[in-house]
C-alpha cells in the first residue's frame, strides 16, 4: 500500500466520504474511489466498515478536519 493509498484508507475508516477525502487530499472522487477498489480485496475485506480493523486501529490520528 503506498502512502497516498493510506491516507485515503485512513480517511475512509474515520467515515469521510470519497468526496471529502478527494477534497482534502486535492485529488478526484473518483481517484479516491479507484484506490478503494483496488485497496479492498488487498486488505482482505468488501465494506468501508472492515477498514478500522483492517488498518489496526492506527488510522486514529487522522482528524476529518485536517490530519
């Protein structure tokens, strides 16, 4: 997983949506859905609900309001 994937991940497992990670991280909606897809079957999972466990527990320092 590169750090642009984790970054999206880690956003994603707070509960932000494709759009506010897209905004936040200056990029598409449509890129941060295409990095999903492609992070989901890597991490052994088919919902956005199984990324906390997924990712460990360590996505905790990322805020939805900067981190």
């Amino acid at each position: 997983m590169s750090s642009q994937e984790r970054r999206i991940a880690d956003r994603a497992a707070l509960g932000m949506t494709n759009r506010e990670i897209a905004q936040r991280l200056q990029m598409s909606h449509r890129t941060v859905g295409a990095h999903l897809y492609r992070l989901f079957p890597e991490l052994g999972i088919t919902t956005r609900a199984q990324l906390p466990g997924a990712l460990g527990g360590s996505h905790s320092g990322v805020g939805r309001d900067g981190g």
